[in-house]
C-alpha cells in the first residue's frame, strides 16, 4: 500500500486530509518542513508527495526533490488566485497543480489511486 506525504502548514485543512486518508485507509504521513518532505520521500513505500504551496519552502522542496533525480509523483494545490505561485510549482517540476477548492474535491480520488500504488 503507498504511502502518502503531506507539506501542509494550515492546521484545520490537514486535519480535513488526514480524516479523508483515514476513510480512504490510505497511510498519511505529515512533514512539517521541506526537509522533512525530502526526506520522507526517500522512503520506498511513499508514492505520493501532496504539498501546499502556501506552506513555508514549498516550491524550494519540490525544487529539491527534482535536483536529486526524485521521480516521485507531487500533487500541489494553491489559492486560485496565486496563478503565479502555480507556474512556479509546474516550472519546479510539480506533475499536478490545482486550486485548493478542485483538490478539496478530489481527495479522496487522489488517496485511493495514491493507495494502490
């Protein structure tokens, strides 16, 4: 079963993720920094990194990731009106970008494919 990695700083919408990945069944795992999400993504069972790109060294992780040849899938979500915060992510080499309101309602979709990885 994958594992999933969350950079997310707002307290009340990471408590909204870790309830969904608790009824999808799907392992949540929290970073609290970029390092930490870079580190975590060193773990062979992790198979989704989501990051907010609100939260602190956001794009600087996803940045690192990518300098160290880390292939692993990341899903990035922003408020709809930072179009330029988006860009910044994809040119970081984010696969996925979406306003937080489309992830919100794709989450649970997210986790289960992230699941059966």
């Amino acid at each position: 079963m994958g594992r999933v990695v969350a950079l997310v700083e707002d307290i009340f919408f990471l408590a909204k993720i870790k309830e969904t990945a608790k009824q999808a069944g799907v392992a949540l795992e929290t970073a609290g920094t970029s390092t930490a999400l870079a580190e975590a993504a060193l773990a062979d069972a992790t198979s989704l990194l989501i990051v907010d790109l609100n939260a602190r060294g956001s794009i600087e992780a996803i940045e690192m990731l990518r300098a160290a040849g880390n292939t692993l899938p990341v899903i990035a979500f922003f408020s709809h009106v930072q179009a330029e915060l988006a860009e910044r992510a994809r040119v970081a080499g984010c696969e996925q970008v979406m306003p937080r309101s489309k992830f919100t309602r794709e989450l649970a979709e997210i986790l289960t494919r992230a699941k059966a990885k």
